[in-house]
C-alpha cells in the first residue's frame, strides 16, 4: 500500500466533509481577542516540529504575552525554548522532528500516534487561537483534521495560523497547491518578502513579518529600524582564551543540522572533510555546534571521540558561546536550513552541503524549479554561497570549497557584501497594520521584530464569513 494510501485510509477528510467545512467554520469575523473575550483567557494551542520552530514559537509565545489585553495560556507541543514560556509539551518535540518522503515511512505509525494524540488535545483544550510552526508535513494534517473534527462535533473552528509559508515558489506547481491551504488555514505569516502576495493572489491571507533569525541580535531591540545593524558580533578572544588556543590557531565552526536523521547522514561527511583538510591546515580546530536535541546531543558526543583534529562542542542552547565562536572561525560548514541565514548575521563565510534518502534526492531533483538550495543564493539568484548537493556533497569536494573560501580573501568578501543586501530583504516591515498602531500594540514602535509583528496578526487578524 503506497504512502499517500496509508494516509488516505487511515486519515483521509471526506471531501464532502471538507466542502461542509468551508460552508460553516466561519461563524465569525471577529479576531481572536474578540472571540476570547467572553472567556475572559485567550487559549493558544501551538505545534512546532524542530530545533528552529521551537526559537521561533518561544518568541511568539513571548510577543502574545506582551501584547494581549488578555491573560493567555498555551498547550501544544514544542520543545525547551517554548516550555520556558510555559508551554507543557504533549510529547517530547524530537518524535515529530521528521524530514523528507522515505526518510518518514520508518516512523508512520509513531506519526499516526502523535498526530490523534494532537488532535485530541486541541479538542480539549478548546483553544481560541490554534499556530503552528513550519514541520508542515505534521502541521497541515494536523490543522486539517482538526478542522474536520471541529465540524463533526459541532464545535466552533478556532483561527488557524501557519508561521513559516511552505516553499511553493521552489517547486513544480506549487502555487496551483497553495488554495488547498484555504481549507484548512486562515492566515499564514510569511518569513520572504514575495511570500505574502503570492498567497494573497491565492486567496490565502497572509502577512510578511521579516526572518525570525533576525531576532538573534540583541542590539536589535530599542533601536530604530533604521539604527539597526543586524549583525551577530561575538567575542573571539574569550573563546580561544576559554578552549585553551592560541589566536593563530585557524577555526571551521561546523553546524550539521538539528534533526538526529540529517546529523547522522551529515556527521561522517564532515568528519573526512575534517580529515582532508588536516593536510593543509594541520593546526585545525572544529568548533561543532550541538543543536539543543538529546538525540543529537547523545550521537555527536559520541562520534567527537572518533575525530581526527581538534574539537570543542558549542552548546546550541548558550547564544552568546555561539557567536564567540563565529567571531573566531574563519568559515564555517553547515547543512542546508536556517543556519545559513545565521552566518549572514554573522559575516561568516560559509559552504552549504545537504544530503538526503536518494529517493528524496530524485524527487527534489524532479520537482525542484529552482538551482539553489540555500536562502541567500535563492534570493539573490546567485551561487554566491557555494553549495555541495546531493552526489556532489563529498568529502573531497567539501574540503576543496571550505581550502578556496579559507584562502581566498575575495571569496570571503563577496559572502559578506552579499550577506548585506539579503538582511535589507528579510527586515521586517517597518510600517504594517502591525507595527502602524503603537496605542494598540502598547509597545515601543522600535519593537516591531518578525515575532511580534505576527503575534499581533494572530491577536487582530479578523476571520471573514464565507
């Protein structure tokens, strides 16, 4: 039985259900403050699937707090940035962390379990407000079958938001599949800058916010948006004094991902980079950095023992441990995903490589309609990031690119001038309907990060009836 048939059979909508749905889950146009109102409590049930979704769901949990006239409590699942802000998971965040088409079919069933599990508690919990974070491959069947289920009991469909617009300009057909969204999504908070109108010339509400990652400069907050350099500067001296190394000592800052299935594809790759480069920079340090998932914590200690240069661990769950050692790394190698964004911030040169199931990698070879797999080249339509994808992501010409970018100053300083122009991209907007009414928002006007220019499109955006 083929996969899309497993689902079908097991969690398929009947469609004249979902045609019922689109006739009566509006019952009204109020927001989400309005509607929570008369309980006096606005109800957030929030789902994020990864390392990445749990920073940027912690940070709108911390938004909706700051800017609700009501008290909020949440439910849901997530991972330890969203606990901090009191998020109880339902189950451990690592158990829904899956990525790629073979790479699920191992845990299908796990999958079932988790999403019924999911969907129960947000029959519970009866929320107001229900957000989910990227993961699409667990978020849209999750909002959809919740949707059908609020309909087969009789019950209200809360708002849903989807944070993170799914990559539809990057394959065959993908705007066509955006109006499916309409079934199940009200909103969805686009992280591009083209995102928004695309879906909006879909049917599908939308807002762009800016990248979340711009939220991981500190300086950034009470700053004019025009004051703002979105720029990562950690101190390099205090993390060779804190390891023990000299300042001649040359560091490769190595990110292999946050999912414990591309760690364990990506890790031994890098590992024989590591080996190859030893030849030409024999004093080598790998600065690895641990993405805050005890599965990954677990195998990368492990597999350390086995390196062949020097290692220091950089504990993903320590900022400031992180940009001290961008600061002292001269490029760094990471996997495909949103840490290519953090070495813009940073202006560190770097290689992206990315590796997949080779059904996987056929499939996006197939689907694909764009060259580029890494965000700055995407949205500068230029390699300028060089990219090892797929059969091509080899140790031997992983250490090539990492030997180029190292001693190649002009390489290095191409990255950083680029990296210029994609944060002027990815800003958030400085004047929205979220950031336009200070009196509302009861914040500072300096305060419009991506995180709360889309708390406050969760609190006001207003569901229209159908």
């Amino acid at each position: 039985m083929g996969f899309r048939r497993i689902w079908n059979v097991n969690w398929g909508v009947n469609m004249k259900l979902m045609r019922k749905m689109r006739r009566t889950f509006s019952v009204s146009s109020q927001s989400a403050v309005d509607f929570a109102s008369k309980d006096g409590e606005l109800r957030v049930f929030i789902v994020a699937g990864e390392v990445s979704g749990d920073t940027i769901g912690s940070r709108v949990m911390g938004s909706l707090i700051k800017l609700s006239p009501l008290p909020v409590r949440f439910a849901g699942v997530g991972g330890k940035m969203m606990s901090k802000q009191g998020l109880n998971p339902l189950f451990p965040m690592e158990d829904i962390a899956v990525m790629g088409i073979w790479e699920l079919l191992p845990y299908l069933n796990q999958f079932r379990v988790r999403l019924k599990q999911t969907i129960e508690a947000a029959l519970s919990f009866k929320p107001h407000v229900v957000l989910t974070v990227d993961a699409k491959g667990f978020s849209f069947r999750f909002l959809k079958h919740l949707r059908a289920a609020c309909v087969q009991h009789g019950m209200v469909s809360p708002l849903h938001f989807h944070y993170v617009s799914p990559s539809f300009w990057a394959w065959k057909g993908g705007e066509a599949r955006l109006k499916g969204l309409l079934h199940f999504v009200d909103h969805v908070l686009c992280i591009l800058p083209f995102e928004a109108e695309v879906c909006r010339s879909n049917g599908v509400a939308a807002t762009f916010v800016g990248h979340p990652t711009l939220e991981d400069i500190p300086e950034c907050q009470g700053k004019d948006a025009t004051e703002r350099r979105y720029r990562i500067e950690g101190n390099a001296e205090a993390f060779l004094t804190g390891y023990g190394m000299s300042s001649g000592s040359p560091v490769i800052s190595l990110l292999p991902g946050s999912r414990l299935q591309e760690v364990t594809r990506m890790f031994p790759i890098f590992s024989k980079t590591l080996e190859q480069l030893k030849g030409s920079f024999p004093n080598l340090v790998a600065a690895v950095h641990v993405a805050p998932n005890q599965h990954v914590e677990d195998y990368i200690s492990k597999a350390v023992r086995k390196w062949p240069s020097s290692v220091v661990l950089v504990s993903g769950g320590s900022h400031q441990m992180k940009y001290d050692s961008f600061s002292a790394s001269s490029v760094a190698l990471c996997t495909s995903g949103t840490v290519a964004m953090e070495m813009q911030l940073a202006r560190l040169p770097c290689v992206v490589a990315y590796r997949a199931h080779l059904l996987t990698e056929w499939f996006i070879r197939y689907k694909a309609i764009i060259p580029y797999i890494s965000l700055p080249n995407i949205l500068l339509n230029s390699a300028v990031i060089p990219e090892a994808l797929f059969q091509e992501c080899t140790p031997s010409k992983l250490a090539s690119l990492l030997k180029d970018l190292i001693l190649d100053d002009n390489l290095r300083e191409k990255q950083i001038i680029a990296a210029e122009k994609v944060i002027k991209l990815l800003r958030p907007p400085e004047i929205s309907f979220g950031c336009s009414t200070r009196v509302e928002m009861s914040v500072p006007f300096s305060d419009c990060t991506p995180s709360m220019v889309a708390a406050y499109a969760v609190l006001y955006y207003q569901r229209k009836l159908e």
